[in-house]
C-alpha cells in the first residue's frame, strides 16, 4: 500500500510516503487494515484523480508522521527530536521537509 523514502541533508531531512490504493481503500474499515497488503498496486481503474476529504488527509497525515518516526529511529536520525517545516501533498503523497533539534 505504501512506499515511503527518508532524505537525509546538512540542513535537514526529506520524507516521501506514497500510496497505491484510493484513500477511501487505504481509510476503510478497521484502522488495522491500513497495514494489509503492503505490496499492492494501482491499477488503470484507480489512476483517476483523487479527491480527499480533511478525515482522509489528517488519516494520512498520522500514518506518514508514525512513518517518519521509524525512519528516523532506524536511520538514527534526530536522537534529541524534530520539526517539520513544510509539508507537500501530492495526488498519491505526502512529503515533509524538516530538521533535527
């Protein structure tokens, strides 16, 4: 369902969290479902544009900041914390931009 990548920088980090399945599918049903699945694709059906509502985009949000976490952890990045200071949607994305504290 997800692929994310972290980017590490002399003035911070970039983090890309990418989905393969409409928002409603990746939304639905029990919050455990989310995790499911983590090697399917789109198909040509689910190429169509996207409209997310703010529940679905704060849904998101949480799962790519949990994501972000264990990238950081795992990579031992920003041991003290850190802060976002943008973030991009995109029609199957979301990216941060941040550094360490």
């Amino acid at each position: 369902m997800f692929d994310k990548q972290i980017t590490s920088s002399q003035s911070g980090f970039e983090f890309v969290l990418v989905w393969y399945l409409p928002p409603a599918e990746l939304v639905r049903g029990k919050q455990n479902n989310l995790y499911m699945n983590t090697r399917l694709r789109s198909t040509s059906a689910e190429a169509s544009r996207f409209s997310l509502d703010n529940e679905t985009r704060l849904r998101l949000e949480d799962i790519a900041i949990q994501r972000l976490e264990n990238e950081l952890e795992s990579n031992r990045m920003c041991p003290h914390g850190y802060k976002i200071d943008q973030i991009k949607w995109l029609e199957r994305s979301i990216g941060f931009i941040g550094k360490c504290q």
